[in-house]
C-alpha cells in the first residue's frame, strides 16, 4: 500500500522524535505522534503488518511531500524500446549486454553505417570507435540534433578512452561542442584539426580492451542512459569522461553547449 520513495528514509533519534531524510540529506523532524509514526515505520519495513487510521493519515500526508508512494499510482516513466548500436567490438558488446539487462523491454539494432532514417526512428544512438570519425559523428550529430534522439559516443584519442558527453536529446553539450570548445583551447588548432580529419579517412576498427576496462567503459556509456530511462538525475552531462585503459583512473571534463541551440548545424571545421 506504501513504500518509500528512492532515497528517502524514515527513523527517530534518541530523544524519540522522527524524521524523514531526503536524497540530499535534509533531515525533516515529523510533527506526529511518535507510537503513529513507530506503526508506520513497521509496516514499511515488515509488509504485511496493519496500519491504523492516524498511521494512515501521516502516510497519506508523507505521500503529498514525496517521501512515501503508492507503488500502484506512480506514473510509468517512458523508456527507450529502440537503441540504435553503431560500431562492433567489447565496448559495444558489454554496451548492449548492460542495457538489456537494465532496460530488458529494449531492441537493439546493431549497424556500422547509421542513416539519417534509422536515427530518427531510435530512442538512443550509442558510437563506439577506436579513434573518432570525426565526419560521420559530425553528420550523426545534426541528425540526432533535428530529431532529438539522444546519443553517446566512446572512442580512444591520446592515449585515453573518451566517453560523451551524452547528448540528452533536449539542449546538453554534444560532439560538436566538445569540437568546437577543444579547438578554441588548443594552442595547436590547425594540427588538432588535421589530426581529426587524417583520422577520419582511417578504416574504422573495433575498440578493443580489457575485460575489465570494456566493463568500466560500458557502465560509463550507459549510465546517464539508465538514469533518465528511471526519470534520476544524469550525472554526466556537459561533462566528458575520460579513462586511462591500463590504470583505469578517470578524470570529468566539463563542456558547456556553444551558443546557438541545438537546432543549429555543427560546426565546419575543415
């Protein structure tokens, strides 16, 4: 009939008042009487107990606030049914292994040349490369952009694994913000930009790690994907992740979008 709500909890302290504690841990003293809110308490953690009436009552006042749900009225949140996989290899395997795990309702269709169709008809586009090319991401990402299809990127790029930012679909920065930002901090410009286009021309090979490094990289990947699908806050948003493969150190690069919306073609850059 009741359930905490994620992140919530419900205790007295020692002079015997209760509270409830909230994710980002405001403590809130209860105005109630304490053998109510004890009943309470006891039938969260013991299903199957009874509730009396002003036990009932404070549940249905903490429901108001958010601190307990009704499992049976909490509204289902969408979720993507189709992810589009561009790329092969233990990234992208461990990649489609988590989110069919995570998200088991999910279609995965694998491909190694998206069209601009097949990323309008998706709910996530996921890219994995070893070294990024530069033109079909910058074309997968004004498709992704006009229809407002989220996606993630993960490649390696000296010597470290790069992971997004996630594009949220709406207004987060993406890649041709992290293009556009990179080349106005490089004190080598013209170089960066040769090296993203020789890389281009590069045949596109699959990224290959550890066991363990592909398990780290995945779980990075997929996070803010899983996290929206369950309506939680995206942890990784305008920011860039990048791993060492052998250390398995990570350190976030925040990117901030370039002015002009999301609307807006990518940048040229050649």
């Amino acid at each position: 009939m009741y359930a905490l709500a994620d992140g919530h909890h419900l205790y007295p302290t020692p002079d015997g008042v209760w509270h409830y504690l909230t994710p980002d841990e405001n403590a809130v003293t209860i105005g109630a009487p304490a053998e109510d809110l004890a009943e309470l308490d006891n039938f969260l953690r013991r299903p199957g107990s009874v509730l009396g009436a002003g036990a009932i009552e404070i549940a249905d006042a903490l429901v108001t606030r958010g601190v307990l749900v009704v499992p049976s009225q909490v509204p289902e949140i969408p979720r993507p049914q189709r992810v589009l996989m561009d790329g092969v290899g233990p990234v992208a395997d461990a990649c489609i292994a988590l989110l069919s795990k995570a998200l088991p309702d999910l279609e995965v269709v694998s491909t190694t040349a998206p069209i601009e169709d097949d990323v309008a008809s998706s709910d996530l586009v996921l890219s994995v490369a070893d070294a990024p090319p530069h033109d079909a991401w910058s074309e997968l990402d004004t498709w992704c952009r006009h229809s407002r299809t989220p996606w993630q990127r993960v490649h390696t790029e000296l010597g470290e694994i790069c992971i997004g930012p996630f594009f949220d679909g709406i207004d987060s920065a993406s890649y041709r913000d992290v293009c556009g930002r990179r080349l106005a901090a490089s004190r080598v410009p013209d170089h960066l930009l040769a090296l993203w286009n020789h890389l281009a021309d590069s045949e596109r090979r699959p990224l290959g790690l550890s066991p363990t490094a592909a398990a780290m990289v995945s779980a990075l990947a997929c996070s803010d994907v899983v996290a929206s699908s369950y309506g939680a806050p995206q942890s990784h948003l305008h920011h860039q992740i990048r791993m060492n493969p052998l250390t398995l150190m990570m350190t976030r690069h925040p990117v901030l979008p370039l002015p002009g919306g999301v609307l807006e073609p990518s940048p040229t850059l050649r």
